[in-house]
C-alpha cells in the first residue's frame, strides 16, 4: 500500500473533516520533528538529541515518521517509529519502537490524535506484518492508542532502596538529632546486610566509559524466552556511550578476575537518588552478589539517598530486588504493544528503564 492509499484511506474514515494523515521517513525532517516535540514538551532538545534519537542499526528498516495535517495541509501531530533489535524467543527481530507522539495543543480534545494513531498502526499492520509494536506512553497516548486496538501487557514500576532514612525518621521524631541518630544505625544494619550477602571474591569496577572486559560479557549474553531489548556492544554504545545528554556509569562485576555481570546507571545530585538503566549477570546468584556489592557503594556515597531500579510487574529480576531489600513504589507508567498476528501481546516482555529512548 502506497503513502497516497495510506492517506487516503485516513481521509475515508473521516470523511468532511479535512485533516489527514501522511508518512515519511526521518532524513531531512529533522527541524520538523525537533518543531512540533519541543512545542508539546516541557523540556526542550536539540538537533543533537534528534540525530541521536533517530540513529538505527545497520538491519533495521528506516525510522518512519505519520503526519498529521490540519485542512490547510500544516503539520500538526506527528509520531514516529525507529527499529529497535529486541530478542524474541530466542531469535533478533526489529521492533517498531513508538515515540515523540505529539499534538498542538490547540488541536487536542478533537479526536485528531486517534486519527493519528489508527493510520499509523494501519501502516504497520499493512508494511510491517512481521514486527512487534512496542511503546512506553503517557496516559493521554495510553488511552488513545487503547481505542485503536493496543494492548497493555504490564505495568513499570519503580523499585526503591533506601539509603539514608533520615528524612522518613523525621516525619515521625521531633527530635532531628535522635532521627539523625536512629537513621544512622539503620544504614549501619544495612550495610552489615548488604556485606553479609557480598562475596568475597567479587568486585565491581566503575568507569565513564564501556570497556572491553563488559562488551564482551554482553556480547556472549545467552538469549531467553519472552521479549528482551538488544543489550549488546552495539545497542550499549549507542544507547549509553554516544547519549548526547545523560552521562552515564558503567559498573563491571567480576567474581576470581572473570566478569560475571555488569550495571549502567545515572547518578542525580539534583534528586540525589542513583538509577540503574541496566543490569545484566550470568546466573541469578550473581545479580544478587552484584547488586549487594551496588548497595555497599551506594551506602558509602554521601548525599545519596536513594537507588532505584524501574522494572515491569513481570520482570524475573524482581524477586531479587525484593529479596535485597528494594521496596515496589506504586507504578508510574504502562508500555503497550500490538502486533498483527498476536504476537506481541502473548509474550512475557521484560521491560526496564533501558527500553526508554530519551
């Protein structure tokens, strides 16, 4: 099916409106996409961020990015889809990775953004048969692309260790010098805790930059059963090492001199909390040793209050967290997937902050 039919068939579903909708790809429309995503965010970007965004791997198919037009034919809304390598039961296949969903705000409230939004999942049932959809939406996205036939497999949901509990013993004693007290023996436990669970023979190295030793650990990652983002050398370069805004940490475990496991995270003086965005380790024994070995350090760290992990409600690492003594705050966002054949939203996917292309 041809962009003309595509656009055509929109125009039929909404015959006597005068928008439509139109597709293209995101080579030379990158002063438009940056345009309408900066006109409908709070935080602005930058060509460097757009370039960054819409990069794609060599066996990709070309980002696509869905127009819509008001009757005097501007641009409008737009969202956009990139081929991500993600591993599905085993095998690499290219996921349409939706993202930068927008709509002027003085167009909203008219049902413009379903228009939007059923062309583009028609273009991909249409076009893309074989690839799995896959989005982390806003709430307002959610229930637009509810009603166009997505479907949300699962909840993400952030898992909190807390470091320093000075501040939650406050609400509670008024007395800041016995809270600052109390929280103190508090960490001390946790760090006899932590360091009753951290091997001996295991250590974590930390950089600025991806080293050898963990490319080569995530280049021999063993595949699983469900739905997985790519972590290899390619996806971790461009994914953390070229982010043209977030300067991210690269933490190796090795247990004896071998690398068992590795983590990337972001550190925020702002918020004072530490997020991991990646976690990967040989058998669930080693996460456990790792992570124990994460929390010692960030017990060391000071003005750090808080790591944080963002996992779905059916991500394996999860019992592992719990057992190390990370807390499931209440879920602040979905993801969403369709497919034509069913596919996608059969699979037990295992989402983390990784899968955010921001």
């Amino acid at each position: 099916m041809t962009t003309e039919r595509a656009s055509a068939i929109s125009l039929l579903m909404h015959e006597g409106s005068g928008f439509s909708c139109t597709v293209t790809g995101s080579d030379g429309q990158e002063q438009e996409i940056l345009r309408l995503r900066n006109a409908n965010r709070d935080s602005p970007e930058t060509l460097e961020y757009i370039d960054w965004r819409y990069q794609n791997s060599p066996d990709a198919l070309e980002p696509r990015v869905f127009w819509l037009l008001s009757q005097d034919g501007q641009r409008i809304g737009m969202a956009s889809v990139v081929f991500r390598p993600y591993w599905i039961n085993g095998v690499r296949v290219q996921t349409a990775v939706v993202g930068d969903i927008s709509l002027d705000a003085c167009w909203r409230g008219r049902g413009l953004g379903q228009l939007l939004l059923r062309f583009m999942t028609n273009y991909l049932d249409e076009h893309c048969p074989q690839q799995p959809a896959f989005v982390i939406p806003t709430e307002a996205a959610r229930r637009t692309l509810a009603s166009v036939g997505w479907v949300t497999p699962g909840a993400l949901v952030p898992h909190v260790y807390v470091l320093d509990f000075t501040r939650y013993v406050r609400a509670l004693v008024r007395s800041g010098w016995l809270a600052t007290r109390i929280a103190g023996q508090i960490r001390r436990l946790a760090r006899l805790a932590a360091s009753a669970r951290a091997p001996r023979d295991g250590s974590l190295h930390f950089a600025d930059a991806l080293d050898e030793s963990l490319l080569q650990f995530a280049h021999r990652l063993p595949t699983s059963d469900g739905a997985v983002h790519d972590a290899g050398p390619d996806a971790l370069k461009w994914r953390y090492a070229q982010h043209p805004n977030t300067r991210f940490t690269f933490a190796t475990f090795s247990r004896s001199g071998e690398v068992c496991g590795f983590l990337i995270f972001e550190e925020s003086t702002l918020e004072q909390t530490c997020s991991i965005y990646e976690l990967a380790a040989r058998t669930p024994a080693d996460m456990r040793a790792m992570l124990a070995l994460f929390i010692l350090r960030g017990l060391s760290t000071p003005d750090l209050i808080t790591l944080r992990v963002l996992l779905n409600d059916g991500h394996p690492d999860r019992t592992c967290l719990r057992r190390l003594g990370f807390i499931a705050r209440r879920p602040d966002a979905v993801f969403q997937v369709h497919s034509l054949s069913g596919t996608a939203e059969r699979l037990a996917w295992r989402v983390t902050q990784g899968d955010k292309d921001t």
